[in-house]
C-alpha cells in the first residue's frame, strides 16, 4: 500500500467534512474568558463519532472540556491536541468573527488559525487512519481547554491528574506554513525588585531615604549589566524586560517604597536561581554604593526552558511527512515564549510545536487560514500519524 496516496486521496475526498467541523467549531463561542468549551467539545464529539471514534471527557471546573479520542490499540502513542479556547473577538472585524466566511481559497473567524483550524484538521487526519489502517500503536486526538489563559484547566489538568499519557506529542499551535518545528523554548520567569525607604515631606527629603532613585539606581545596574546570555543553537540569548514600576503615594512625599518586575527569559542549560544570584549580587553591589538603600527580590513565577532533541524520531518523521506531502522543509527552531509542548518536554516525553497557516493572523481581526494549507496539514499529520506509530 502507497499510505501517503492512501492519506493524500481520502483526505481529499472528504476535505468539505473537514471545513464543515471548521465552520461548527467557529460557531461555538468559545471565548476564554469563560472558555465554555463544552460548546465545541459538543461538536468535535459529534464529528468524531461520524467515524465511529469514541471520546472521553474530562472538566476541571464545569464546562471547561476536555475531550480525548483514541483511535488504535496496543504499542506505543502519539498526542496531536488542539485547543478548543479562543480569544475574544475584539474590535476591527468586517466579517462576523464567530461565523466561518469562505472567501477566495481561505476561511475567516475567530480561532481559524488559531487553533479551531488546525484542530479541524487534526479531527480529520484521525478519521483517516481510523477508517483507512489497523494501527499498531495508539493515535490520542484531543480538543483541550483553557490553553489561551495557561493550561491550568486544560493539558495541566490531563497530565496532573494523569488523564492522558504519550510517548509523544504533536501540539498543532505555532503556524509558521508547517515550515517551523519548535523544539527548544525559554524558561520564563518573573521578579519583583523592591526598594525601601524612609518616608518624609518632601520639603525636607534629607530626613527621608527615597524608596524610587534608589530603585532606579538598581534597575540601572540591571539595565548595564543585563543577565547571562548563553548560547543555544536554536535560541536567540537570555534577555530581561523591566514590564512594570510603580511607587510614592503622591509628589510631596518622600517615597518609602518603590518596586518594578522584570521578565526574564533564559536557556535550556541556565537555571532560574541562576537569574536570581546574579539579580542578587547587583542588588548587593547598589546597596553597597548607596548605604541607606535596602532591597529585597521576589520570585512572582517561573517556568523551565525545556527542549526536545533535533535530531528525534518525531521531528524527522515531521519532516519527511512535510516534504513529501507539500514539498517543504520544515526546520527545528526555539522560541521565546512557550507552548504546552514544555508540559510534556518536562515530563520527558518527546514534544513539538508544528502548525499550518500564517503566525501573524492569531488574535487579530479577520483571521484566516488557507483552506489548501488546511486539507495540506490534515495530510501531514495522518502520514505522521501512520508512520510514528506503525499498521499491522
């Protein structure tokens, strides 16, 4: 059997099942906030059971859905989990954001890009292997929740409850023209710096210390000295963001406290307490220069940098499906910001950012995706699918 014409020919007789699941999905209101996820859950379970798939269900809070099929018995798995959550529409729109329009060769809507389309496709690419071979492994398709506000109700709640296991993941949410594969993302973390002082009028600020300059004496230091960068062969170096700063409580008072937060985002390699002993030392250098200053530095959050190795089974299997199916070359990249592929790169299970479609339309107005870039993507993942896990 030819299984990349097997694929390529059914995916191509049913490509309008795909768009109509699309359309469906766009018109469940999904908006998170709240999320209501049950809505498309409702729908992709009715399209999955078109194919005889079976799916589960499972809420963190209530309608907060998550919804797992399984297609295959026996050996190993592979995840490919689209969410479910959108943004919500906002303003600038000139097509009904929560209505799909077709229109020369694309489709317009809330989430078509990101990721009701791909999750579309991914729905369709399991319907094809479960009606065309006799895996000898398990495919998981999933819908998720909450991904747009962090997971918590979504693929953290499946992994932290122990609701869905793999040995890899495909997360069909980075766009890119299934040019791009993210295997590498920063760790994130976040620190507060707060400065102290002493309190006085401000007719007489030399019997107060002032919270604010000598904050911005810090935050000059952090400024000059940056963090450590690193090296990564697929990653940009570590960098810092001073996003925030407040202090004082009004003009003629001398400020007795004063704070900023920093965003940091660092290497596979580097570590969070690094970040923090170098924040420290320039704290101690500044405080060292200007006595009556006293700092102190707050964890705010943190999440690992987390990699999948380059030259993986997954990513070459990517690769191959891409280029014979689209004539593509998808290369490995990292990332700065993070996918829920680090959920599972944490855990050590192999992961992977890979999707169709434009990275500048999420979010936006009039987002769209190709319908040709979609019945492509349906394609890829089956052959992916079919070739990770094996037929009988």
């Amino acid at each position: 059997m030819d299984i990349a014409k097997t694929i390529g020919d059914w995916v191509d007789e049913h490509r309008d099942d795909m768009l109509e699941l699309l359309a469906n999905l766009v018109s469940a209101r999904t908006e998170n906030p709240p999320g209501n996820e049950s809505l498309a859950a409702d729908v992709l379970e009715k399209f999955l059971n078109r194919w005889d798939i079976e799916s589960t269900r499972h809420e963190a809070e209530p309608g907060r859905t998550n919804l797992l099929a399984t297609i295959g018995e026996g050996g190993q798995s592979l995840l490919m989990a689209g969410h479910l959550d959108v943004v919500p529409a906002g303003d600038g729109w000139t097509r009904p954001p929560f209505e799909a329009t077709f229109e020369k060769g694309r489709v317009y809507g809330r989430g078509v890009a990101d990721n009701k389309g791909p999750t579309a496709a991914v729905a369709l690419a399991g319907a094809c292997v479960r009606t065309c071979f006799d895996l000898a492994g398990r495919l998981i398709v999933a819908g998720v929740a909450d991904e747009e506000r962090g997971s918590a109700l979504g693929l953290e709640y499946l992994l932290e409850e122990n609701l869905v296991t793999a040995d890899a993941a495909v997360i069909p949410d980075i766009a890119g023209y299934m040019k791009k594969i993210d295997v590498a993302e920063k760790g994130i973390m976040s620190v507060e710096i707060i400065s102290h002082g002493k309190q006085a009028h401000a007719s007489r600020p030399e019997e107060g210390v002032n919270a604010i300059w000598n904050l911005i004496a810090a935050l000059n230091r952090i400024g000059e000295r940056g963090v450590p960068a690193g090296r990564h062969p697929l990653l940009t170096p570590a960098t810092h963001n001073l996003g925030q700063i407040a202090g004082g409580v009004a003009p003629n008072v001398v400020p007795a406290k004063a704070s900023a937060v920093l965003d940091i985002r660092f290497l596979p390699g580097q570590s969070c307490q690094d970040m923090l002993d170098h924040l420290q030392s320039i704290l101690d250098e500044t405080a060292q220069a200007l006595p009556e200053a006293r700092f102190e530095k707050k964890l705010i959050m943190t999440l690992p940098p987390a990699e999948t190795p380059a030259d993986s089974r997954l990513v070459t299997l990517i690769q191959d499906a891409v280029r014979e199916s689209v004539g593509r070359e998808a290369k490995t990249v990292g990332i700065g910001g993070t996918t829920v592929a680090k959920s599972f790169m944490l855990r050590g299970v192999p992961a992977v950012g890979f999707g169709a479609g434009s990275d500048h339309v999420g979010h936006m107005a009039d987002e769209y995706i190709d319908v040709e870039e979609l019945v492509a993507f349906a394609k890829v993942m089956a052959l992916v699918a079919v070739r990770f896990l094996g037929v009988r």
